[in-house]
C-alpha cells in the first residue's frame, strides 16, 4: 500500500524514526542569548569539521542565531527534558535561568549537557521549508558521559540499557 506525503502523513511516518535532541545557542551582539531546540543534527565533513543542522524558515529563532555568524551545538542529555521545553517556548526570557558558560569564541555552552560543538556559520541553503545551516567546527568536548534526550513518535524518551 502506498500512503500520500501530504505534511501530517510525512511527519507521523518520520515520527517512527528516533533524533537525538541539539539546543542551538548563540550570543547577539547585544549579550543576549538565543537558543533553539532541534531534532535534525548531523555530521556532514571531517575535512574541514563540518555539521549541520535544519532550521523551520518560520522559525523567530533562526534569524538571531544566523546574525551571530556563528552557534554552539549542545546534546541534551536524557534528563534535560524541561530545559528542552523551555528553550522551544516563545518566551523572549527563556534564557534568563539556563545555567551556561561562554565558548572560547563566546557563544552559549549549557551546563548538563553532553557535548558541545563551537562553530562558525559555514553556509545556509534553501530546502523547501526549511533552512540547511552548515557549521565549520572551531572546537568541541563531551562535557560528561551519559544518555542522550531522544524524540520519538512526539515524545521525549531515553535510550533503554542494551546490557
């Protein structure tokens, strides 16, 4: 049987395929901090370090974090769900609490999270309704061991223990 891929048959098929969970952040040369939550990160070179990820064209986050020229990728680990939700909200506020320090080229790298990956903006291409964001990669740690956030199927969850 073939299904359609009008927009809710496409997201709900997707849905059955697990991502991992990125807070974009980026400092605003104002010293104001902005963020978005992303389930579309990936590697894409390691010669140059390059990764990339995908931002909604009608997001109101995406613009700010462009203007920076460059972000810092943050993993959410498995017990960052409420950070989550709070960095997703509209609320222009909404990094006013988020415990954080600053990269060596000065964007947001949040306390708790797995990894962080410092990049300048590589370059933007157009893809349908969405944006592909390529990162240059300028530096990188696992900020401590631990299980990943995961989106499934419209829900947060955790990797079950494979032992």
């Amino acid at each position: 049987m073939t299904v359609e891929a009008d927009p809710e048959t496409f997201r709900r098929i997707l849905g059955h395929y697990p991502t991992g969970v990125c807070a974009i952040t980026a400092m605003q040369a104002d010293g104001t901090a902005a963020a978005m939550i992303v389930g579309s990160f990936t590697s894409v070179s390691l010669a140059p370090p390059l990764v990339a990820f995908f931002p909604d064209k009608a997001s109101s986050s995406w613009p700010k974090i462009e203007a920076c020229g460059g972000f810092c990728v943050n993993v959410l680990a498995d017990d960052q769900e409420s950070l989550c939700r709070t960095l997703a909200s509209k609320d222009p506020a909404k990094f006013d609490s988020v415990p954080h320090h600053l990269s060596s080229r000065g964007a947001p790298v949040l306390d708790g999270a797995l990894a962080w990956i410092d990049c300048s903006l590589h370059a933007v291409h157009e893809a349908g309704d969405h944006y592909i964001a390529i990162g240059e990669v300028h530096g990188l740690d696992i900020h401590h061991p631990g299980a990943p956030l995961l989106f499934h199927k419209g829900s947060y969850g955790k990797v079950a223990s494979m032992l």
